[in-house]
C-alpha cells in the first residue's frame, strides 16, 4: 500500500475533511481564475467589509498558531485530527525559522492593510491594491492547498486551526474576485474597442 494511502488512513475522518477542504481551494482557485479570465461582470456581489472580518478572524486563528508553535503549548483541538502532531512536523516552520503561524498572522494582516488601501484609500490607488490583495489571496489559496495537502497525505493527521485558515483564505478569495472586476471593469474595455 502507498505511504500517503497509509499516513491517510491514520486518521480518516479528519483526513477527509480536509481532502474536501483542499479540493474546495482547488476549486476556488478555479473559479476565481476563470471569471478574472473571462472578465465577465460579477453576477453576485458580496459585502466587501465582510473581507475584513474574515481578515481579522484570520489574524486570530494564526496568532493562536503562532502561540501554540512559540510557547509549545499543548494546542485545543477539538475531537477532530491532531493539532499537535501538525505543529511538531516540520511543516510548520518555514525555512527553518518562520513559523507557519507567524506567518499567517502577517500575511492576514497584510491583507486587512491591502484592503483598507483598496477601500479607503485615495481613488488613484484602489485598483493598484485590489490586483494586489487578489494576488495576495491567491498565493495564500495556494499556500493553504499545499499546508492543506501535507497534512492528510504527508502528516497522517489533520489540525481543526489550520483546515479553519484554509477555509478562510478560501472564502476570502471567493468574496474578493467579484470586488476586483467590479472595480477593474475589464467588460467596458470590450465595448468600447
């Protein structure tokens, strides 16, 4: 049997969660590259301060991480994978000194601070900081299916705070792409040329 079928198998049911959670960032990915390619207007339109809660519970999620990882705290995971074991593989240090909670935490962060510029921001900037914070959600889509992967098939087990960032990034994303089209407004480029 395959070692990813074995380490998958170590805790099936939360392997699995997270399986579908990796396959619903896939499909994010796919759906917000293919409306930013097809330049179509957005057919729903979120709230986009909902960007900033979501931020925010982000930055809250990975200071907890970052905690966990910093002060080797034994991490509440609830009755789902094993929090633990996923902040004692190596997985979660980057470049053998950042911490994957750390760095969540920054990069949430840069997210709220990338959106306040998009919103609030002087007009000349707005659309400068939307591709920028719709390529910052996308990377962190990225980073999540990659951390999102390791887990079930390379780790053997699942963190609950970690598949809750994914999720995050995931809904970030979803909710961002209509805002940057809708600023962006490449449709009107169509008609007039």
């Amino acid at each position: 049997m395959p070692l990813f079928i074995i380490r998958f198998m170590q805790d099936p049911i939360a392997n699995s969660i997270a399986a579908l959670v990796l396959l619903a960032l896939f499909y994010g990915l796919g759906r917000a590259l293919l409306m930013y390619y097809q330049a179509q207007p957005p057919k729903r339109h979120y709230a986009g301060h909902w960007l900033a809660v979501l931020a925010v519970a982000g930055m809250g999620v990975s200071a907890y991480m970052f905690f966990v990882e910093a002060t080797h705290a034994e991490a509440i995971c609830g009755p789902l994978g094993n929090c633990n074991t996923v902040q004692q593989s190596p997985y979660a240090t980057l470049f053998g000194f950042l911490s994957v909670g750390l760095f969540g935490l920054l990069g949430y962060a840069a997210v709220l601070l990338v959106w306040l510029a998009q919103t609030f921001g002087p007009q000349k900037i707005r659309l400068p900081a939307a591709f920028t914070l719709w390529g910052m959600l996308l990377f962190g889509n990225l980073f999540s299916a990659y951390l999102t992967f390791l887990e079930p098939f390379v780790i053997g087990t699942t963190c609950v705070w970690c598949i809750t960032s994914a999720l995050l990034m995931f809904f970030l994303l979803w909710m961002d792409t209509p805002l940057v089209l809708e600023l962006w407004k490449p449709w009107e480029f169509d008609e007039e040329g």
